[in-house]
C-alpha cells in the first residue's frame, strides 16, 4: 500500500512540475516578444526624431 502512494505522490508531483515549467516557458516566450517590440518601437522613435530634428520635410 505504502509503495502504491509513493507512486501516486511522485506522479503528481512530476505532473505539477511539469505543467509549471510550461507555464514558466509561456510567460518567458511573452516576456521576449514584448521586448523585441519595445526595442523596434524605441529605435524607430529614435529614427523619427532625428529625421525632425536633422531638417524633416523642406
């Protein structure tokens, strides 16, 4: 009996680890492509701004 709920502890526990490093990866995927996006965002404003300061439209 003993050796039954061993295995049925150990398989939860490996299930619960599981679906959280999953949940982990999901938030790190988000996290990577929120930053790729800022990064563009910042160095097209960067770009914009020197294009009004350096003369813009004449």
């Amino acid at each position: 009996m003993s050796m039954r709920l061993f295995i049925l502890s150990l398989v939860c526990f490996l299930a619960f680890c599981l679906g959280s490093c999953s949940v982990v990866e999901g938030i790190f995927k988000a996290g990577m492509v929120w930053g790729i996006l800022l990064v563009v965002g910042f160095i097209a404003l960067i770009i914009f701004i020197i294009a009004k300061v350096s003369g813009g439209r004449k």
